[in-house]
C-alpha cells in the first residue's frame, strides 16, 4: 500500500494520461468491445477515498462488489446499494459476487473469519473419508445461495457472479465429487448400484479409470452442480448469473460446460504470483486453459480471472501481460481481482496504458478465428479424468496456432498423455493431423509423434516443418512467442513471452519483416 500523498499523484498522473489520450469511460462511446472489470470490497473503498476515481481513470468499466462469502454474509446491503450509486455515478457498473460453495484453502486473505463455511453447512467428504470444507454442494447451501440471488434482484443489481470457484473438486486434476453418505446412498439409488461397487468406484477414480462407472459418478455431480446454478437462476430470471470455473475446469470438477451456455462464465487461470506465471510454460498453461473455456462461451460473455494472490505477488508488469491472454483468447472482459485486499495501487500505472492498448488491438481482432496449422486440441478424456496438465509450449513457437474440438484434417496436434493414450488404444482417431505428445513415460505410442515438452524440441520441430509453411506467416527466429494469425484482416498478434525487448522476423514467404516488440508486451501486425 501507499499514503495518500502518493495515491493522489498516481492518480492526477493516471487522471491527466487518460484524457489526453481520451479513454475515460465517461467520454467514450457506451459500447465497448473490451471491458476492465475489477473486484473489490465496500471497506477498500470507504478506506480509500481516491480509490474509485483512480481505477476509473485507469480505465476501469465495471466494478465487482461481494455479498455473501463461503457462507456468510459479509457486507451490509445498505453499503453496497449505497457503493452501487457511486459507482454508478462515476460512469461505472456495479454488479454482485459471491463465493456460493466455499474455497478449499485460503483465497480471500486479510479475513480468517471468512475462510471455513458456517457449521450449520454440511461437510463435504473427500475419497479416503476426510471432512472438508467447501467445494460440496448440498441442499441447505443451494437455498441459501437461492437468498443471495433474490437479495441482488431486490437491491436493484443485474448480474451476480458465483465465484472462486463454482466446482466440486478441491484442486485442479482431481476427480471431484463428495462421498459423503449421502451422496452416497443417492448416487447408487440413481445409476441402480450395488453397495459392493462403493469401493470399486472409488479404485477407479484412483487409477484414472475411465468405465461406466467413473462416467456415472461425474454425470451424477455434474447434475448436482448444474441443479443448484438453475436453481438459483429460476429464483431470480431478472439477475443475470454466471460461473468462475476452476483452471482446465471441466466435468472432472462437476463442471459440465455446455450447461452454461448463454451464461456469464470467468475461464480457469491458475498463475497468481511471479513464480507461476514467469516461466514460459506458465504463460502457455493459462493460454491454454483460456481457448479451451472459450469453447464453451460466446466472447461477449466470457470474463477473464486475471487475478494477483497473494495481491503483493503478481508484479505489475505481470498482470498486465495477462490481459494479452483476454485479447488472443477474444475474451471481451478482463476481470481483475486478488481476494478481499487490493493489489499495490502503484499497479494501476502499469495497468492502465496496457490496458489502453489491448482495447485498441482488441477492437481490430473481435470476432476473429486464428487460424495456423498448430492444433490446440483437450479431448474428453482429458476433461473427465487426467491430471489437467495440457502440453501447451507449442503456443510459444512463433507458428500460428487454432483450436479444435475434434481432430483437425491437417496440421499438427498437441496431445495430453490422457489423450495420446486414446490415441494409441484407437479410442481417437486422425481426420488428417499428425499427432504430437511429450510427457508420458512411453516414447513408441503406435500413430503419434513423441516431442519432448521443452522450448528446444519445441523449436526443432519447428524448423523441421517451416519448409511447409508457404502461404503461412510465422516468426522465424527460436524466440519464445506466441503468434496468432487473422487470415480474415490479414494480421497477426505477437505476445513476447520474454521479459526484455525482443526484435522478431515475421517472414510469409519470400517477405520478412522485422517487428521489436517489449518484454511481455503484445503487437497486432498487418501483413504485406
């Protein structure tokens, strides 16, 4: 945090650079292709007065306020209708959120009270029979989350988000479910199990078994999950609801995506802090995880979790380079948060010009399709029982890149070991693509290419098929970039996943052309 000396001349810088530049929301047109949302607190804002005019300097558009967390309720509604107002006034949504089941661990920070759901909530039961709290959907926590939405309808707000996260496993690449009694008892009743196959499901979901079984189990807790979310919408049709899924959230954790289509819906990121995200390969995860929600949600609904936790751990250039993640994903609105604490204010002048520039690149890109002949591709079995560990460095090749719902008939797809094991039992088959994988034990997998996941086989690879590439743009050099191409407008976006200024040849045929762009930071070219 700063004083107040400092925080007025961030925000008299941030106030004098937006409208010169003409990007405060009260001079620009209503409709926006590209939205800055921020979550935080009636207390962050009562305890600092300046704070609201500087993010809407920044260039702010929308801000986010709790209600109700992992069971409680934690801000008076008096001081979120009267926060709603001024927000309001100052040319900003205000809109609700709530963390609806309760987090496995520790996500708000700075209020203990609120970490571990009320006792009155039943526990949720994990595999091997420990309690736990959150991440379990039971009745009693449905009708009460059934009040929250009614209580955002009356206070006049329109939208409410069901946060952090809406899912039923504890931690990304687990198969979720609780086994509590109950659930129990109504799983078996609902599939007609016999009690002597409790102990074999659970074996199964050990061993990352797919059988009927397993596929039951899953289906049973995606209903439960998908009940409670219609449930809660059908008490309040006025209130627009949605959903932030977990990293590589999928029907493993409860979370059956097509459910949810027309729903507000934040993708799953995981990279919070400076460890995380600096490495090339964290920056490709949470790329990956991005396009493989993105199936799933129209661009003008989806919200991205561009989140700093603990808040001081992201660094300022960090988190702005995640909003280039929003933008190659058309994500039309980044969502920025960091628990129940601001991250430093000293961010915000990091943010803004960044932000200012992806809104700008993203109003020429809305509602275009990469298009490359990289394949980014997550198959079922890797939604319903891997480790949720994608091979993504592929993204960081400098060749353009699309996504796939199925097996493409050409180019080149990049398999989890999940999905190259379907690969080689025949389970899934090429319409045309060759297919790579690199992290499973087993290098002689019958119809696949073994390429180890490292940036130099990566860009071995690379070299080994440019000779190909003749109508295709890509970048020549053995630099980690991403490269999304735009056949439609002819363009192509750099993301430069290094930290220094990097100097890049983008070459389509016999044209090369040189383009420096800064560390971490993103540039839309035109082609010749």
């Amino acid at each position: 945090m700063i004083d107040r000396r400092d925080f007025l001349k961030i925000s008299a810088i941030l106030g004098t650079g937006a409208l010169v530049a003409g990007v405060n929301p009260m001079l620009l047109p209503k409709r926006r292709i590209r939205s800055f949302n921020l979550c935080t607190t009636t207390v962050n804002l009562k305890n600092n007065p300046d704070f609201l005019s500087m993010v809407t300097n920044s260039g702010v558009t929308d801000i986010w306020l709790p209600i109700f967390l992992n069971g409680y309720w934690a801000y008076p509604i008096e001081d979120l209708i009267f926060w709603k107002h001024k927000i309001e006034k100052a040319g900003l949504g205000a809109h609700m959120l709530s963390v609806p089941l309760g987090h496995p661990g520790n996500s708000l920070g700075g209020s203990p009270d609120f970490e571990s759901t009320p006792k009155h909530w039943p526990r949720g039961i994990d595999i091997d029979g420990n309690k736990y709290s959150g991440t379990s959907v039971h009745q009693v926590i449905t009708e009460e989350n059934i009040t929250v939405i009614q209580k955002t309808r009356k206070s006049g707000f329109k939208e409410l988000f069901l946060d952090d996260d809406f899912r039923l496993a504890r931690t990304p690449g687990a198969i979720g479910g609780c086994f509590c009694a109950d659930h129990q008892q109504e799983f078996l009743n609902k599939y007609g199990y016999a009690s002597n196959q409790w102990e074999p499901l659970k074996d199964s979901i050990k061993k990352r078994e797919l059988n009927q079984v397993v596929r039951d189990w899953i289906g049973y807790h995606c209903d439960q999950l998908t009940g409670s979310f219609r449930a809660q919408q059908a008490a309040a049709p006025g209130v627009d609801l949605g959903i932030m899924v977990m990293y590589m959230g999928a029907e493993k954790a409860g979370i059956r995506l097509p459910d949810y289509k027309g729903s507000l819906l934040r993708v799953g990121e995981l990279m919070f802090d400076d460890r995380s995200f600096t490495p090339v390969k964290g920056k490709t995860d949470e790329l990956f995880s991005a396009l493989f929600h993105r199936r799933f949600v129209s661009p003008d609904k989806a919200y991205s979790e561009t989140t700093a936790y603990p808040p001081d751990k992201l660094s300022a250039r960090n988190m702005a380079a995640k909003l280039h993640i929003s933008t190659l994903s058309d994500i039309r609105n980044s969502m920025m948060m960091s628990g129940l604490e601001p991250f430093p204010f000293t961010h915000w002048s990091t943010l803004a010009p960044v932000m200012k520039k992806a809104a700008a690149i993203h109003e020429k890109i809305a509602g275009q399709t990469p298009a490359g002949p990289f394949k980014h591709y997550w198959g079922e079995t890797s939604r319903l029982i891997s480790n949720d560990k994608p091979y993504s460095l592929f993204l960081a090749a400098g060749i353009p890149f699309e996504v796939t719902e199925k097996p493409a008939s050409d180019g080149w797809t990049f398999l989890s070991d999940f999905d190259a094991a379907d690969v080689a039992s025949g389970k899934l088959k090429s319409e045309g693509t060759r297919f790579i994988y690199g992290s499973t034990g087993d290098k002689n997998f019958a119809g696949l290419r073994f390429v180890a996941e490292s940036l130099q086989e990566i860009f071995a690879i690379k070299r080994e098929i440019l000779p190909q590439l003749i109508d295709i743009p890509y970048v020549e050099d053995d630099k980690p970039v991403v490269c999304a191409w735009y056949p439609k407008i002819n363009s192509v976006m750099l993301w430069n996943l290094a930290e220094s200024k990097e100097l890049f040849t983008l070459k389509l045929g016999s044209v090369n052309r040189k383009v420096e762009v800064e560390g971490l930071d993103a540039e839309l070219v035109p082609l010749l």
